[in-house]
C-alpha cells in the first residue's frame, strides 16, 4: 500500500500520515520548505513501522507536480491513496493583494488537484482514492482566507469534473471539509486570534467538542476503502455539525 500526501509534514497533513503509518506502507510525504519538520514527520512515520520518502517539490506547477509524481514511481509501482493537503497563504485584503501572490496561492490551494491527478494517472488503478482537505472558507467569507478560500473552491469544482473521467477507470476523487484546528497555516491566517477561534469553535461545537485528527483520519480511511467504491465527487464536512446554524 502507498500513500501521497502533499502538505504531509505538518499539521493535518502530518496526522494524516502518521495515522497510515503501519507496518508494509509506503508514505510519501511532500513538502515545499522548512526541512526539519519534514525530518521530525519522517521519523514520526518511520516509528510506527511504514517506510517513509521525502520529496520536496512545489506542487503549484505541472513541473513540479510531474517531478514528484516521478520520484514516486521510482519507489512504487501503484499509488492506492493521494491526499491534497498542502496549502499556500497570503495574508491580505483581496483588492490590495499582490496578483502574482494570489496567482501562485490559487494554483497550490485549487488548481494543483489537476497537476496533480494528471501526473498520477500512470499510478492510479482500479480501486485508488484521492482526497483534497477543503473547508468551510471554500463557500463563506472569512477575513484574510480570500487566496485560500478562493483555490478550495476552485478545487471542488474541479475534483466534481475529475470525478466523471475517473469513475469510469474505478478511481474515486472526494473532499475532505475539516473544522477549524490548531495548524500552521490557520495562525498564519488569524494570528493572535487564532487560539481562541479554534476554543470558540469547540466551545459552540452542537457535538460539544472540538475536532479530533481521528474523525477526519477515519473518514479518509473509509473513503479509500472498497465499502466507499460508489462515494464519488462529494464534498464531505467533518465538523459535528457546526456548519449547519450560522
């Protein structure tokens, strides 16, 4: 069995990883800098049993996306699970953001779910899943998410089109919508408020509790299953239902 995750080394990303991390995995995990998470996620990976590959590619470009899914295939010959979740931010009002920012933003956050599948294709057989990590800010407004925001949606919309041309060769391509959780990218995005944001959201969750790496973890797990073969194209909240009351 092997795994990609893009965005593997930190954050969801890495609970992702370390949650398919057993005895005869292959994990690949892929990043676009700070090298010493990618080696404390190696290690974490390689301590549950699973063999571990870093690759460092920037997947917003068909080349890089290309150049990862090669250095995959040196080391395997099929690819059961891919997992979208590396994100780029920019902090800023959408009509002050630098355009080239945002263009590079869209294209890692939205448009690398195409790069990505089309790179993979010679990996992927019957029964292989894809997973893109989307979230709430794909279809409401939160402040300083727009670059973020803006490629979730653009990713779904691509992942339903995908959906049509991969059912056919028994591949499925799903999104996972987590709720808020305390990462890298989410104190980027909200800085100080950022700890009493993801407090909040345990606090009012209608579940009475906050989110879990487990309940988004499980859900991927079942989705790449055979019991998952006919979820196709769906976007799928992972939130106790906090998604549903404004």
């Amino acid at each position: 069995m092997a795994i990609l995750i893009t965005g593997g080394t930190k954050g969801i990303g890495r609970a992702i990883a370390e949650h398919f991390s057993r005895p005869g995995q292959q994990v690949f995990l892929n990043y676009v800098s700070d090298s010493e998470s990618a080696e404390q996620a190696c290690k974490a990976v390689r301590a549950r049993g699973a063999e571990c590959h870093l690759i460092r590619q920037d997947v917003g470009t068909p080349e890089g996306c290309q150049a990862l899914l090669a250095e995959v295939a040196k080391h395997a010959k099929r690819l059961d699970q891919l997992v979208h979740c590396a994100v780029r931010v920019v902090v800023a009002d959408l009509l002050e953001m630098d355009p080239h920012a945002f263009t590079a933003a869209l294209n890692v956050n939205g448009s690398a779910l195409l790069y990505l599948t089309q790179a993979a294709l010679p990996l992927l057989q019957r029964g292989s899943s894809i997973v893109f990590l989307s979230s709430r800010g794909g279809r409401i407004v939160l402040k300083n998410y727009a670059a973020i925001g803006a490629g979730k949606a653009l990713a779904e919309c691509l992942m339903r089109y995908l959906a049509t041309e991969l059912a056919p060769r028994g591949i499925r391509i799903n999104t996972v919508a987590p709720g808020i959780v305390d990462t890298a990218a989410v104190r980027a995005v909200f800085g100080d408020e950022a700890g009493s944001l993801v407090a909040h959201a345990a606090a009012t969750n209608p579940s009475g509790r906050g989110l879990r790496d487990a309940d988004y973890c499980n859900l991927i797990e079942y989705l790449a299953s055979p019991a998952a073969e006919m979820i196709q194209g769906q976007v799928i909240f992972v939130n106790g239902g906090a998604n549903l009351s404004a």
